[in-house]
C-alpha cells in the first residue's frame, strides 16, 4: 500500500516545483529547463563513472527530453528567424551527443553537451525578461 504513495517529502518537493513552474515567467521556465537539463548531464557522468548503466541511461533520457521537449520546443521559429534555427540545430546536435555519450559511455561527450548547455544559459541569464520579449 506505502509503495503507491509518495512520501510527504517526495510530495512536497513536487508540489514545490509544480508551484516554482507555475509562478515563472517564460525566462525563468527557460532558465529552470536549463538548470534540469546540466543536472541531468551532471548526474549522468557521475552515474557513467559508477557503472550505474540503467541509472545513467535514465538520466540521459531526461537531459534529452529537456533539451528536445523543452528547449527546442520552446523556440519561436517564426519570431526567431536565423538565431531560432542555428539554437534548433544546436539543440538537435546536443541530443545526438547525448545518445553517443550513452551509447559509448563517452564522458568527454557528456562534458561538451554540459559546455554548450552552461554557456547558453549564461547568454540567457543576461537577457532580462523585457529585451527577451523584445527579442
């Protein structure tokens, strides 16, 4: 019966994302599938190094589904023009290295994807939320 339910923390930390993710603003729902996305590249290498296989599979599933379904999903391809499309491919190349980096248990591939996804945060980060609707 127990194993059905979530345990009050499990609950709580849950309700505390559902409310982060339902008070943001679109910068900061980006934000936040950036920080997802490096913890789930960040969690994967640990798990690689480990031999956790399953685990680390797992985790690179997520990174990809942030990065496919979230980042890239989230691009406004008409109002984007050029910039939209080279982040698409950017976005479309990072998966492609996360599942070599499964594939082989590649670190150096988990690495170059946490680079990319580190510096694209950083670039959007610096955007406040008024030139990013500008944009």
């Amino acid at each position: 019966m127990f194993g059905m339910m979530r345990s009050p923390a499990e609950s709580y930390a849950k309700v505390g994302v559902d409310a982060a993710v339902e008070t943001a603003d679109p910068h900061r729902l980006v934000l936040m599938l950036f920080d997802g996305a490096l913890a789930a590249v960040s969690l994967a290498r640990i798990q690689m190094q480990g031999g956790q296989i399953p685990e680390k599979g797992a985790a690179i599933s997520k990174a990809i589904d942030l990065i496919t379904n979230g980042l890239r999903a989230s691009l406004d391809m008409e109002a984007g023009g050029e910039l939209a499309e080279r982040l698409a491919a950017l976005y479309e190349y990072m998966a492609q290295r996360l599942l070599f980096a499964n594939l082989k248990n590649n670190v150096a591939a988990l690495d170059e994807v946490s680079e990319l996804l580190g510096s694209l945060r950083e670039a959007w980060a610096q955007i406040t939320p008024g030139e990013q609707a500008a944009a």
